[in-house]
C-alpha cells in the first residue's frame, strides 16, 4: 500500500504543479491582460490575453512527440523529471517578467516566449504520469489509480483558484493589477522542488524495461502510432475532445467572464469555481473506481450523453445571475465532467501497446487539448460576441460531447485486463502489491 501511495502522489504533484500554472495564468488573465496588453477595449484584452493561453496549449503537439520519444524510448522516470523542471522555471519568470510599461512590446514577446515553454512541458507531463502509473499498477485497480492521478491536475486548478482568490482578498484590486498577479507565480516553485524531490526514487517501469528489450527494432514510437493505430488515436481524440471543451468552458472560461461578459453580478467567482472543483475531484475519484466494476465505455458513453443534453438548459440558468444557481450550474457540470474524466486515463493505457503507449496518449491528448480545449475560452468569447447571445457556447459544448458519444461507443472495453492483452505488449504490469493479492 505503501509503495502505491508514493507512486501515485509522486505522479501526481507533477500534474498538479503543471496545471496549478496553468491554472493561475487563465484565473489571472484580466490583471495580466493590463500588464502585458493594455487596452481601452477590455474584452479586446481579454481575448489576446486568452490568445495567448491558447498559444502555450499549440506547443503541447510537440511536447508529446519530444517527451514521447524520451518515454517510449529511454524511460519512463526521466521523462516525467525533464516535464517538471521545463514548466517550474518559465512559470517562476513569468512572475518576474517585467510589464508593458517597463519594457514595451519585449514585454508580451517573452510572455509568449514563456508560455510556449510550459505548453511543451504539459504536451509530456500528463501522458507520462498516466503511462508510468497504469503501468505499475494491478489490473484490478487500475482504473482508480489512474483518476488519482488525474486528480492531481484538478488539485493544481484547486490550489491555483485557492491562491488567486486569497491574494485577491488579502492585497484588493488595485495592489493585484499593480504587482499582486505576480505572487501566485512566484510561489510555484514551492511545488516544482516537491514534485522533484517525490520524483527522485522513482521506480523504474518493469512493463516499459521488458518490452523495450522484445522491440530494439520497432518503429519510432510516432511512425507506429500514426500508421499502425490511427483508429486508436480517432477514439481517443472524441473522448478528450468532449472533456477539454466542456473543462475549459466551464472551469476557465466561465469564472473570468461571469461578470465581465455574462454580467451574472457575482461577488467572488473564483470561489465559486473552487467549490466546482472540488465536486469534479470527488466525481473523477468515484468515476475512476466505479469503472473498474462496471467498465470504462458505459462510463464515458453516459456521460456524454447527458451532458450533451443538459448543456443548453444549464447555460440558459446561468443567465439570471446569483451566487445560488451559478453555484449550482458549475456543480452539475463538475458531476458529468467528472464522470467522463475518472475512467479516461485507465482508457487510454489500454487503448494503446507499451512499445508507444506514451506517445499515442501524448499525441491523441495534447492535439486535441491544444485545437480545442487552449481556444475554447477564447472561441466562447468570439461566439457571444460574433451572435450577441450569452447561451451560445452552450452549442459548442452540445457538439464535442456528441463527439464524444460517437467515439466512446466505438470503444473496445479493457476493464480489468493485462495491458499486454491484444494491445501489442510483452509483459503485464508488476507492483509487490499486486503480487500479494494473487
């Protein structure tokens, strides 16, 4: 139990430290927007600021094939402490970059210059924590696991929307539009010295070590993914694409534009958003440990299927404003994004073969991340203001989830089997805990 412990909160802080960055860059968008883009047009700021978001999460294509490489073809463990280290030091310069008004146009070349460092950081932290644990891990438990360590991704939204909310309340608006945005990035690298500390006495991956030994002469990890499992990748991008629009819209999206562009009169979002989070961690763990009794695929066929019908009626309530249906509104949607993300990472180690495990999940996760969930903050605001109606994005949310029906139905459920069997590996996932329970 022990061993299990360190190796799932050893995967996860580096998740959490990633997506805590992140987090805080989309929560502070509006005070980062004033350093790096001021504007007469708030919303025009908004959208660059949100453009520029969206530009880290285009490098995360890349991300996945460099990371994929060191995963699939030196190891599992390195890849995961070169993730941790490339997002812990542009996110503590960025905290240190100086504004518009220090150094001109410089100032948002080398914000984007930052931001495109962290987004290669992401395009491999992810794939590699979900490789290196459901490789470790027993098959019977495997779809829990993986949900914890998603969990550690949602802890970093946790933290970040925990910490922009306290130096919010504790500096006010004016010290956090002058220097007080700087602080929550600043402070991240508390987490980045935690993650490799954990990290250091790491495991290496006995199902990787094997199978490399039985496949010195595969392809490189990309040729095989994109020739010989296209149809893997095809699923796996309707599955991710359903949850990274629905996550971003509701998660980043929504807590910054309650009250700039929705005019919801909401006196403190982010805490609101902090609450949401908290129910969609709860809902990831038990959707990650209910799918290993009744399957990955009604799981995620479940899901998508009531969010895409419930999407344009919760949008609609968000239209009158108040703390209460607000709250409500983002609990619902935390409940069904839950539910499709808790048994998402177990689905994806078995949807691929160990020889480019990492780097099919890097390439099918990240892609879509990047075309759909880094633009849809900023497709949300050009869909209100190209048809003047706040609803809108509902339609955008209705679509990625049928999506995401389609491609969970076509879904070949692994549940409870080696990741060796007809997925191309060699050996089955080791772990002494495992061993004891036979």
């Amino acid at each position: 139990m022990r061993a299990r412990a360190h190796l799932v909160s050893a995967s996860a802080v580096g998740n959490t430290l990633e997506w805590y960055d992140f987090a805080i860059f989309g929560f502070l968008t509006p005070y980062i927007s004033q350093a790096f883009f001021p504007e007469s047009d708030p919303a025009a700021g908004l959208l660059k600021t949100f453009g520029i978001f969206a530009a880290g999460y285009l490098m995360r294509p890349l991300g996945a094939v460099v990371f994929g490489h060191v995963g699939d073809r030196i190891g599992r463990r390195q890849a995961l402490l070169c993730s941790v280290l490339l997002m812990a030091v542009p996110t503590f310069l960025l905290g240190l970059l100086p504004g518009y008004d220090r150094i001109g146009i410089l100032a948002p070349m080398l914000l984007v210059v930052l931001r495109l460092l962290q987004g290669i950081s992401v395009g491999g932290e992810f794939a590699a924590s979900i490789t290196f644990v459901s490789e470790l891990s027993s098959d019977r438990h495997r779809g829990l696991v993986g949900s914890l360590t998603m969990c550690g991704a949602m802890a970093g939204f946790i933290i970040g929307s925990g910490a922009c909310e306290l130096v919010t309340v504790l500096f006010g608006e004016g010290a956090m539009a002058s220097w007080g945005w700087r602080v929550p990035f600043l402070t991240g690298i508390l987490l980045a010295l935690s993650a490799l500390w954990m990290r250091r006495s790491l495991p290496a991956s006995s199902t990787f070590q094997e199978d490399r030994m039985m496949h010195d002469a595969s392809p490189h990890p990309v040729v095989d993914v994109l020739t010989n499992q296209w149809g893997r990748l095809v699923r796996l991008v309707g599955i991710v694409l359903m949850q990274a629009v629905s996550f971003y819209m509701i998660f980043v999206w929504l807590p910054v534009s309650l009250n700039t562009i929705l005019k919801a009169r909401i006196p403190q979002p982010l805490l609101l958003n902090t609450i949401g989070l908290v129910v969609l961690m709860a809902s990831i763990i038990g959707a990650g440990w209910l799918s290993d009794r009744i399957g990955r695929k009604p799981l995620l066929v479940g899901a998508a299927l009531v969010l895409a019908g419930v999407s344009w009626p919760l949008f609609g309530l968000l239209q009158g404003g108040g703390s209460g249906p607000v709250l409500g509104v983002v609990v619902a949607f935390a409940i069904l994004i839950g539910a499709a993300q808790g048994p998402t990472p177990a689905m994806m180690a078995e949807l691929f073969p160990t020889r480019s495990r990492l780097t099919g999940i890097g390439i099918g996760y990240n892609v879509t991340q990047a075309v759909a969930g880094g633009t849809a903050p900023a497709f949300c605001i050009w869909l209100i203001m190209m048809t003047h109606t706040n609803t809108a994005p509902a339609v955008y949310m209705t679509a990625a989830a049928l999506a995401g029906l389609v491609a969970a139905a076509c879904l070949q459920d692994r549940t409870g089997r080696s990741l060796a069997d007809g997925a191309g590996g060699v050996t089955e996932p080791v772990i002494e805990e495992r061993r004891s329970e036979r």
